[in-house]
C-alpha cells in the first residue's frame, strides 16, 4: 500500500513537471521577440518589465525561475537587466529569489528523472566535472560553483547536483549562500549602464569581456586550477590512448 501510494505520487510529480515544462516552451514560444530584447536593448528590456506596473517584479522573479528551468539565456543576462531595472539592492532580491525558485525545480525533477534525462540537455563534461568536484569537496563544492558561474554554469549545477547525494536542505543553504556574491555583482554591472559610458563602465566592460571569455575557455580554466578535475582528466586521456 505505501509502494503504491509512493509510485502514485512519484507519477503525479513526473506527470506535473512535464505539463511546467510543456507551459514554459509555450510561452518561450509567444514571447521569443521580448526575449531576444535582453540581448539587444536593455531600456526596452526596461520597459517591457516596467509595463506591468505593481507586478513587475513577479514578472522579473518569474522570467528568471524561467530561464533556470529551459536553459534558453544565461541567468547572468537577467541578472544584469534586474539590476538596471530594479537597481542593485531590489535587483540581486528579484533575481535570487527567481532563481533559487527555478534550482529547487531542476534540481528536483533532475533527482525524479536521473542521470538518463539529465545528459540528454545538459553538456556530459559539465556533469562529469561537478561530479568529481562533488565527490572530493562535497558541499563546499556547490557553494564555490555558485560563486564562479562563469565557470559552472547556474543550470548545469542545479541538474548536477540532483543527482548527487547531496541533501536538499544542503543544497538550499549552500546554493542560497553562493549565488548572493556573484547576483549582486552582476546587478551592479547592470545598475553601471543607467550612468552611460564612463570610467567606471569602461572597467565593468572589461570584466565583463574576461568573463566572457573565462566562460567560453571554462574547461581548460577548471582543469588547469582545479586538482581533481586535472587528475580526472588526466586518467581520461590514458584511458582513451589506450584505445588509439
């Protein structure tokens, strides 16, 4: 009787994921034109989220849980925006409270469905990397991986991270702690663009332009500072000589 009640639950669980998820694409679908505006034009961006008045910052909140589950604009992006919208303070609120929203859904759907569904969206060096990083440094690893996003990427974490034995109570903590410094960052660059180009613009663009390429190059960084990634490495390429 419990197994069934437990499997029932476990279907309904499943069964309302997929209709979130199968929501979410639609609405994606609908408003593709607002979500290229993030990349283009930040005050369009301004105004689209202003235009719903008392409610835009369930609006942000909601966009950012959004991005988290479907993997379509990296959360930095809104981070950014919720920043020159909202200002520093407000904006990193906004922007965390959406995001923890969305990692506790990944992170939840990604512990129901495991590892098979999880690889299917998500790069298997990014989940094989956590994976070594985890198993060696447990849950200081979840927190220093939220702290450098440019370097474990917010979505690939949070379905990495189901899949551990981590705790979810561990998870919220660690998660809540690691995203403060790095939300509050990328609000301030985003807060910076309200003022124009200037000297302090000039600096938040040029570590932003080192972000960007700290992300791009974040395999070779990971491997190069991180010992146990290096070593995982290091027995991947004899294991794959081996075969050569």
């Amino acid at each position: 009787m419990l197994r069934s009640t437990r499997n029932l639950k476990n279907k309904i669980i499943l069964y309302s994921s997929w209709i979130i998820i199968i929501v979410l694409v639609i609405l994606a679908f609908i408003y593709h034109n607002e979500l290229k505006l993030i990349y283009s034009d930040p005050e369009a961006v301004k105004q689209f989220i202003s235009g719903f008045g008392i409610y835009a910052p369930i609006v942000f909140i909601l966009i950012q849980t959004f991005q988290v589950v479907l993997l379509i604009i990296p959360s930095s992006v809104f981070t950014i925006s919720g920043g020159y919208i909202f200002g520093v303070t407000l904006g990193t609120i906004y922007s965390l409270i959406g995001i923890m929203i969305g990692s506790i859904f990944v992170f939840y759907i990604s512990r129901k469905l495991g590892r098979s569904f999880v690889e299917r969206i998500i790069n298997k060096k990014e989940l094989e990397h956590f994976d070594v990083f985890f198993k060696k440094r447990g849950n200081i690893a979840l927190f220093a991986a939220r702290i450098i996003p440019v370097l474990f990427p917010t979505n690939a974490v949070s379905f990495s991270a189901g899949l551990t034995p981590m705790k979810f109570k561990d998870y919220i903590m660690f998660s809540f702690l690691g995203f403060i410094p790095s939300l509050f960052v990328l609000a301030f660059f985003g807060k910076e663009l309200s003022h124009g180009i200037n000297l302090g613009m000039i600096i938040i663009l040029s570590v932003l332009g080192f972000g960007i390429l700290a992300y791009l190059f974040r395999h070779e960084i990971k491997v190069f500072f991180i010992k146990e990634i290096k070593e995982y490495e290091k027995i991947l390429e004899g294991d794959i000589k081996k075969y050569v």
